[in-house]
C-alpha cells in the first residue's frame, strides 16, 4: 500500500525461523544499548528473560557501575572541596561595593580559635577536663576515659557517679556536635 509516494516498512521478527512482525525492540547489548534488534511479542519476552546487563563484568566491575549510577553518573567531590578561600571571589564586583560592604575582607586571625567556643562548648570542655586546641580525635579518647572510671557499674552503682556519668555524656554531646573542632 502506498501513502504519499513511499511504501510503509514492515520490520520483521528478528528470531530465526519466525516471519511475524517485529513491534517491540530491544538493545543489542550493554555498550550499544542506543541500537536495537525488533521482535514480534513472544520472542522479545524470551530475549528479555535471558537479557542479562551484567554478563561478562567481574564483582569489582558490577561494583563501580553501580556507585557511578548513585550520582547518575555525574562527577562528584567532597563537600566543601570546591569552596574557594574567599566565597565572594567570584562575584563579578566592577565597582568594589562588596569591599565597601565588608564582603571582600576576612577576619580578623583568632589567636588560638578559643574565642569562637560558645559557653556551653566551655563548659563541655571544664565537665571532660580538657584544654583547647584539641580535635575531636581527643574529645573522644578523653570521653572514653571518664565513662570507665564514672560509670555506675565500676563504682558499685552509686548514684553520684551515675549524675556524673549524665554529665559526662552531655559534655561530650555537646563538642560532637561542635563545628569549631577539628576531626583530624
């Protein structure tokens, strides 16, 4: 039949032996999963039974397919690693307003960093007895040290030891959550 001049193509079943029409595609393999061979129903359920994406790839490659498909295989870097030392770097700032904002400056250099402790950081500092500078690292060497030595069970559980203990976890609670300790 023919419709403006050109016949319509009919694809057929790419299974050998079968004359009927190939409506349904299907990749010809992993790496060429943009070129497609056409089946009737019958015989794209069966090669879809068998398809197998993986075939061929060793344990530590099915591995790394699968991390680079969690980022959509997108490239991806540590958070903050982009950041540049001044955040307003990049402003396209002709006039130098942003320095006459105060933008473009940076602070003053802290002497020992313990100015940017909040009091309650002090105070977890005082309860684990520790001095600053110090990183999370020796927050928790420390915090495991007080635990045994206050915790109930070694102290025939006795109930000060037990506040102590409340006090202790708190104290510790606090500079986990601190974002002005170094993780090192």
């Amino acid at each position: 039949m023919a419709t403006g001049g050109a016949q319509l193509h009919q694809r057929v079943c790419e299974a050998p032996g079968c004359g009927l029409q190939g409506e349904y595609r299907a990749p010809w393999a992993r790496d060429r999963l943009t070129e497609y061979r056409w089946f009737c129903l019958e015989h794209v359920r069966d090669y879809n039974k068998k398809w197998d994406y993986f075939a061929g790839l060793g344990a530590d490659q099915i591995e790394a397919h699968i991390r680079a498909d969690t980022t959509w295989r997108r490239p991806v870097w540590p958070l903050g690693a982009r950041r540049s030392g001044n955040p307003y770097a990049q402003i396209n700032d002709p006039f130098g307003l942003a320095d006459d904002a105060g933008l473009g400056e940076k602070p003053p250099p802290i002497q020992d960093g313990s100015e940017q402790l909040t009091s309650a950081e002090r105070s977890a500092l005082d309860v684990l007895e520790l001095s600053w500078p110090l990183t999370q690292a020796e927050v928790k060497s420390r915090y495991k040290e007080l635990v045994k030595l206050h915790h109930p069970d070694a102290n025939g559980g006795a109930r000060e030891a037990e506040e102590k203990l409340k006090e202790i976890n708190a104290a510790y609670s606090t500079l986990r959550a601190s974002e002005n300790l170094p993780v090192e």
